[in-house]
C-alpha cells in the first residue's frame, strides 16, 4: 500500500522571526500577520476583527500572539470570534508559532495571528 501526503490548505508553517516580521512559508512578512488555510496575509491587529471572522467555518482554534510575552486581547475581539464558532488561545507569539507549527503538522484545523515580537 502506497500513502501519499495530502493537504487541504494553503496553510505553512511559521519558519522564523524576529523584531517585527515573521517568515512563513518562506515568506518574510513585515508586522502583525494572519496565517491559516487561505495562505498568509499582513493584519491590522486586534482592530481588525473582520479579518479573523473570515476563517470561520475553516477552523475550530486561532492561536493568537500577543508580541514578546503573553497579554490580553480585547474581549470584544473574544467574544465575536467565539460567537461564530472559533475558540481562540492567546499565548505569547513565539509560543503561538510553536503550538501552530506542530498541529499543524497534524492536519488540525487552525489559524494564526500574530503581533511581532
């Protein structure tokens, strides 16, 4: 029997950062980032709200980088992507990055956002 890897998305994975930028599929993208089943796209930031309701339906958790060390997110923010279905984790980003990669690598259903470190 033969297996072959399949993906379902254009989610990749976090490779690198740094102060103000991510690399991610091997891309280099400079501030705030979202990273997800449609691919990596630039973020406002917790303003943005609209953009992490777009990953509803395609994912059960967003993992949620608060910069260098973990913080609150606004509960406003919370409560609107838990309210269509998406649980959220708030961690600090290098440990966002982390946990992302390795479910990733698992075919879970996630989503990243992240503010630099």
């Amino acid at each position: 029997m033969r297996l072959n890897e399949i993906v379902f998305t254009d989610a990749k994975p976090v490779e690198g950062y740094g102060p103000g930028f991510f690399r991610i599929g091997g891309q280099v993208v400079h501030g705030p980032v979202t990273a997800g089943p449609d691919g990596t796209k630039t973020w406002g930031g917790y303003e943005d709200v609209e953009a992490l309701l777009g990953f509803a339906g395609q994912v059960d958790v967003l993992f949620l980088g608060t910069g260098a060390e973990i913080g609150h997110i606004p509960d406003a923010l919370r409560d609107a992507l838990e309210e269509v279905g998406i649980g959220v984790e708030t961690m600090a980003s290098p440990a966002a990055c982390r946990t992302y990669n390795v479910l990733l690598s698992e075919g879970r259903r996630i989503a990243l956002a992240l503010i630099p470190v």
